[in-house]
C-alpha cells in the first residue's frame, strides 16, 4: 500500500471512530438530561416485561405437557380404534369380481337368440378368436346396431333342470366374453373382441352388455344356522363342466331365483341333512352374483368340505 493511500485509510478510520465517540458522548448526554424517575420506570417495564415473559413460557410449558399425557391417553383409544378397523379392512375383500359378473354362466329361458357371429376376419387361419380380433354379425343399421355398443358373448350349452323334482329351467348359457361394434352396414356389422372368458367362435350369440359393479364385503360365515322356519330354503342343482364336486371360488346354480325374493350381493348358508340322524350341519357359504326368474348363479364363499350337487341352501339372516 502507497503511503499516499496509508494515510487516506487511517484518516477514515480516525473519523469513523470520532463519528462513533460522538454518537456515545450524545447519548450519555441524553440519558443524563432524562429524569432519573423516568429512567427507573423504564427500567421496571422492562424486569416486568420479562416475568410475564417467563410466567408465560412455563404456563405454555405445563399445558403443553398435560396436552401430552392427553394425546398420550387418546392414542391408546385411537390404537385400540385402529386395531379394530385394521381387522375389519382385512376381513372385507371382493365378495364378486368383474371375472364373475362377465365370465361366468346363467340359466337362459329361452334358446334362440337372433344376434350371431357369422364369421371372423381370421377365420380361414384358426377357428378360435382372440382378443382385438374383428368378426362380424348377422345384424346391422336396420336392427338398430350402432358404432360403439358393446355385446356381451354367450355360447349356449345343454339343459338345465333340478336333480331331484327334474323340472326343467332352461338352457345354460356361458359367458364368453365381450365385443364392442366397430362398423355398421344396411344388414350386418363388425365388431372387436375386447375381453375374451373362454373360446369365442362362429355361432356363439350376443345379447346387449349391461355393465355391473362388483361387491366389498364380509364373509357372514356359517357358524350359526338359522333357526327352524326362517329363511328360504333351496338346493344346489348344477357345477360348471359337470364337476362332482366344488370348494371355495366355483360358481354354481341353486333352485332359487327372483320369483324367491333372491337379490344380487345375497348370502346363502350351505348345509346338509346328516344320513344317521335329523340334525343338521353347515358346511359353506355362498353368494349371489346373478339372478333369473327361478335360478341364480352363486359363487362359494367358503367351505370346509367338498360341495356336491343336492346340497341345500338357505338364505342368512345376520
């Protein structure tokens, strides 16, 4: 550093401390020219300033711990609370999935169902179609087809009827898929197969796609039979590819339907009359997931043993 510079420095410096001293002698001065009254009152506003100050921190301190105690006391309700829910969250699950509303079977009354697949675009390559396939229909814009609706597939299969009373209910009909219309013409129209169930081919009907909602829910169980005369009483009357025997997650038909009172999302205990004596034992639990006018379509819930066809139902009363 030059001196020339030197000097400029330490002569700043010099007026910045006479500038500081200044500020201090003024306000000695000042305080001097104050009442000493006035002087003691500041000061005992401000001691007093500070044990509210402190009187408040520990107040808040206290309440803050007793709020603690509190908290602590609810959150071993809110514990107890969650508990609970967590148990109730575990047992509730799909009672009926998309998979049973659409893949499953039906008792149709009446056979001859207008709507057909008549061909396939792949036709000459295999006989089975795949989903995103297009086919095509035996109908068109003068039965009232539109672009965009949606078709659901059904293979018609042999009859149904009770294997005990051998009335008959109808034909069984197997939910194969469903299919939205792509192009319409004068008399017929194509479609695509949006979700295929099980094999979709020509011949195989359509009817119009209602779309449904599935169900959360508990399984009621079956631990408590209903008592004598309550409830509605019907039987199991046929398993998908004639199975002898079902468990828990087959579909099945039972003898009971809208004509019963019967209704979507239902429970029905399971039961059978023991061969050596008059009691009764519950086996199972099912559910409706589809109802015709005398026959529904349920899905077992449960089943400690194997179900046969004959086995009885009856409606819960939980």
């Amino acid at each position: 550093m030059s001196r020339k510079r030197a000097k400029t420095f330490k002569k700043n410096v010099s007026i910045d401390r006479l500038k500081g001293s200044e500020y201090n002698v003024c306000k000695f001065l000042e305080e001097k020219k104050r009442p000493k009254g006035a002087i003691m009152k500041n000061s005992i506003h401000k001691i007093s300033g500070k044990i509210i100050f402190s009187l408040l921190t520990i107040f808040l301190l206290f309440f803050q711990g007793s709020g603690f105690g509190l908290s602590s006391a609810e959150g071993g309700e809110s514990q107890e609370q969650k508990t609970k829910k967590a148990k109730l969250y575990r047992d509730i699950f799909p009672l009926i999935s998309e998979s049973d509303l659409y893949c499953s079977f039906f008792v149709l009354e009446k056979k001859e169902l207008d709507t057909k697949i008549v061909g396939s675009e792949k036709m000459e390559e295999r006989m089975l179609m795949r989903e995103h396939d297009i086919f095509f229909i035996n109908k068109g814009r003068v039965d009232g087809l539109e672009t965009g609706q949606m078709f659901l597939i059904l293979e018609i299969g042999s009859k149904i009827k009770n294997p005990v009373t051998r009335e008959k209910y109808g034909f069984l009909a197997l939910k194969r898929g469903r299919a939205r219309i792509v192009e319409v013409e004068e008399s017929r129209a194509s479609a695509r197969l949006e979700k295929a169930c099980d094999q979709v081919m020509v011949g195989h009907c359509l009817v119009p796609f209602e779309e449904k909602g599935g169900l959360l829910g508990v399984d009621l169980g079956y631990d408590v039979f209903p008592p004598e005369g309550e409830g509605i009483n019907g039987m199991i009357i046929y398993f998908v590819r004639d199975y002898e025997q079902i468990g828990s997650g087959h579909w099945a038909l039972i003898d009971l339907g809208e004509e019963d009172g019967l209704q979507f999302g239902q429970q029905l205990i399971i039961y059978r009359k023991l061969k050596k004596s008059d009691s009764i034992e519950s086996i199972g639990t099912l559910i409706v997931i589809d109802t015709q006018r005398r026959t529904s379509t349920v899905k077992i819930l449960s089943a400690k043993d194997a179900l046969k066809v004959g086995d009885l139902v009856k409606t819960h009363f939980k």
